[in-house]
C-alpha cells in the first residue's frame, strides 16, 4: 500500500476504526488515530496486551505488504481498500 493512501485513512476526519490486512494472512485493528505511527516505507502499530485497548507495545509492518484496509464495523457490502500495484 502507498503512504499517501494509508495516512488518507488514518487521518480522515471522523475517525472511523479500520483493519490492515497483510500478505501473510495477519490483520491487525486500528482503534484510535494515535494506535498507529506511518513513516515512507512502514506502518509501526500498537498493540495492547490487556483489556483496555492501550498498546504497551508497537510492532513494524512494511507498507509493501498492506493488501488492504476496511472498516472494522463493516457490513456485508464492506469498503474496502486494496493496495495498488
């Protein structure tokens, strides 16, 4: 995925939560803006490990293997982004 399209999402205004959808089968929930950090090349996302939602620990993906972000509340007809190739 590019940067330009993730920080798009992450930074649309409302909020909306989404998923990242990786090559390898992972995804991973992004709840609040402040829960994931972008630089050119990497999305860095928090992760937490209790049941509070705050991460205590962030993890790096490569933006090249971001397949696809969607709504976490999305329906049957879900939006969904794919990356471009």
């Amino acid at each position: 995925m590019r940067f330009q399209e993730l920080y798009e999402v992450l930074h649309h205004t409302p909020f909306e939560p989404f998923r990242i959808r990786l090559t390898d089968g992972q995804s991973h929930v992004i709840r609040q803006p402040d829960f994931a950090w972008l630089t050119r090349s990497s999305v860095y996302v928090g992760l937490p490990s209790g049941t509070d939602d705050v991460p205590d620990r962030a993890i790096q993906r490569d933006l090249l293997h971001v397949v696809s972000v969607e709504p976490v509340n999305a329906k049957n007809g879900r939006r969904e982004r794919r990356a471009n190739p």
